[in-house]
C-alpha cells in the first residue's frame, strides 16, 4: 500500500501566465479550491497519508505553505489525518531532482507516488501500487490512451506485459509517438529509486543537470535496462498548463462531478451551490427563488459558491462562480471561472474567459477569450477579445483590445 505522495512544484507556469505571474501554479483556484487541494483530498481518501512537497520558487513556497501549513487542518475540513512536509530550500533542476532531495532529506527508503501539481485526475492508487508490486518495476507510470494532439507529452510504447520499450518526449511530429500512451506524470518509485543516483548513469545526468522525470530520467531507465512499466488508467486526466486546458477541466468536472465531490447543494437541475452558514444558507435561497421566478436564468451545470450575489436578469451558462463574488444586473457569465472576491458590474458579457480574485470588471464591459488576473482593473465598457491581462493592471474606460497582452 502506498501511503506516501511527493508532489513537486517548481519552474514559473509560463503556459499559464497571466494566472501563474504571482501564484503558484498548484495554488491558483478551480471547482472554488486550490488545484492541488483535489488531488491531496482523493489520495487521501484511498490511504495516502503523508505528502511532501518538493518546492522550489518564492511564489510556490509562498502560496503553498501559507495554505497548506502542516495539513492538521484537513482533518477538520474533510475527517482525513494528513502530514504535509516540505523539501528543504534548496535549488533543484527538474522535477526529478525535487523528489530526490526530498526523499533523501527525510530518509524515506519505501514506495512513494509522485504527483504533479497542475494535474487533474481520478486514479486508483492502490489498485496500480499492486500492478507495480507484481511486476517487481523499479518506476510505474500511469498511462492515459490520447486520441489527440502527442506534440507535449512523453509518448510510450509498451510491450505485452506492459514493460515499456521507448518512450520519447514531446514528439514533434505524429509519426514519431510510438504509440498514443501518453504520459501522466503520475509515477509510483520503488523503495531502491534513491540508488539508481549513485551509479554511473544517475550520476552522470545528476551532473549535467538532467533531472526531468519525462526527459531525462525514464528514457535513462529503460536504456539502463532497469523494470520500467506502464498502468493505463480509465479514470480521467487533465494537464492543467494552459487556460484553454483549465478551462476544458473545468467544463468536464461540473458535468461528472457528484454534488458531495463540488462541496455544494444542487438548487436546482445542474446548478450547484456551496455554503453551510446561516448568511449562505439565505443567499442560496434566494438564488433558487429567482432561478424559480424567472428573475435570474441560470443554465447548468453551474457550480455558485460561498456568499455570492447575483443581480436581477442575469444569466450564467456551464461557469463557475467563486465564494464573495458580485454578479451585476443583466450580466451574462457564459463557459466562463470567475474566482473570489471579483466585483462584476451591471451588463457585463463574460465568454470562455478566466476572470482572476480581487478583480474589478466595470458596468457594460466585454470579456470574451481573455484572461484577467489578480488585482486587475477593467473599466466601463472595455471590451477585452482575447487578451491577457497581468495583475494589478489597469484596463481604462472604453478601451478596445484584442488579441493583446497588457503585461
């Protein structure tokens, strides 16, 4: 059984910028919570009982630590005993040597999952423990079969057994993926994983700095000839690294995602609402009675946080809505996140847009395709179409943007 998780978080999430610019990317929000926060809370409820994390960056730090802290607090959130440890500062060079330092730091000699913290997933971790365990594998990836673009994934062909035979990175062209088994960064290591970097091939990549699990260290194991395996996972699995991907996640969970797993009370017909006071208990009262009486429309699946307030004629379609956020009268949120304490005023359009915390969107603005991050400032009647604006930015009355990005 595995009761150990390594999650490493490092680099700055330049795919997902403008969100990721002063927040961890583990850290930035979706379904309402911190993203790393739904894979520590399913690990935990098949076993997993200590995670580390293998942290390198002031905002990743930052942000995880002051959050997370030692973990004590999941306890009383969702009944579950955790321990929440952190690597030592210390500079790493891939994700690879993240876990590493973290596993030598704090001695850990038994079989450990390693967990990507942009990641999105469903995966029976024990059932793939005892794959792992019957198959004597010094690494076991979990696989995930992708009809699609192969361009940013590792790639891995498979013999019978499941052994895998090549694996390539990112493959520039379709007829260079072996097959269409796509890495997950989802990886059990074996209790021995520490000893492979002190012989001569772990040395030497150490050495050169070569310490990416998907670019360097696999493809160095299976040509070492050690026990290298892949388990293909039916559950679901999102790469969280860019908002179009955020933002296809988002759609996927509000539509299979059980109330009890959102946190939240269904309303009404797919319209989920989070909140166990007694203020939210009344603002989701009135949300469903003028959902009922035709004075807000509401077409689901919609997940509607803590402590929101929606105006008169207002329209939300398949969005999320964060806890504190203010929906002005006759806006329309459409396939859209708007995360905590966003101000949004009256005849304001929202389409497939990530609209970031403590944001101001002005009376009559338009937001279509773009990405507004924290702090940000968007006057009245802007109108954004496709553009990225950084934190704390200012968006003036009236301006017109498109394909821009206010940095």
């Amino acid at each position: 059984m595995v009761k150990i998780a390594v999650i490493p978080v490092g680099g700055e999430a330049v795919r997902l910028r403008p969100l990721t610019v002063e927040t961890s990317k583990a850290m930035v929000r979706i379904l309402n919570r911190p993203l790393v926060e739904l894979s520590i809370l399913h690990l935990a409820q098949q076993g997993v009982e200590e995670f580390y994390f293998g942290v390198r960056g002031y905002h990743n730090y930052r942000d995880i630590y002051d959050y997370f802290r030692e973990g004590g607090w999941l306890y009383e959130r969702y009944g579950r005993k955790v321990r929440i440890r952190y690597m030592p500062r210390v500079e790493t060079r891939g994700n690879a040597e993240a876990v590493l330092a973290t596993l030598e730091y704090y001695d850990i000699a038994e079989p450990v999952l390693v967990v990507q913290g942009d990641n999105i997933f469903k995966l029976d971790i024990q059932d793939m423990y005892r794959f792992h365990s019957s198959h004597k594998a010094f690494i076991t990836i979990a696989l995930k079969e992708e009809a699609g673009n192969l361009s940013e994934f590792g790639v891995a062909a498979v013999g019978e057994d499941m052994r895998i035979l090549k694996f390539v990175e990112k493959p520039k062209r379709r007829e260079e993926a072996p097959s269409n088994l796509v890495n997950t960064g989802l990886y059990i290591l074996s209790e021995d994983f520490r000893s492979f970097f002190k012989g001569e091939v772990g040395q030497k990549l150490y050495r050169e700095g070569k310490m990416d699990f998907g670019g360097d260290v696999i493809p160095a194991c299976i040509e070492t000839g050690l026990p290298v395996y892949g388990y293909v996972t039916s559950g679901y699995w999102f790469d969280v690294g860019t908002p179009e991907r955020y933002l296809k996640a988002v759609r996927f969970l509000l539509r299979h995602l059980p109330p009890e797993e959102l946190e939240a009370e269904e309303i009404a017909p797919q319209i989920y609402a989070q909140g166990t006071s007694e203020r939210s208990k009344s603002l989701k009262a009135k949300i469903r009675e003028d959902i009922v009486n035709n004075a807000i429309r509401v077409e689901g699946p919609v997940l509607i946080g803590r402590h929101v307030q929606i105006g008169g004629g207002a329209y939300l379609r398949e969005s999320v809505v964060d806890n504190y956020v203010i929906i002005g009268e006759k806006t329309a949120v459409e396939e859209s996140v708007v995360m905590d304490r966003t101000y949004v005023g009256s005849g304001v359009s929202i389409k497939r847009s990530i609209i970031g915390r403590h944001v101001y969107i002005g009376d009559g603005a338009v937001v279509e395709d773009s990405v507004v991050a924290d702090n940000a400032y968007v006057g009245e009647g802007a109108q954004l179409k496709n553009v990225r604006v950084w934190p704390h930015k200012t968006v003036e009355r009236g301006v017109k943007l498109e394909g821009f990005s206010l940095v």
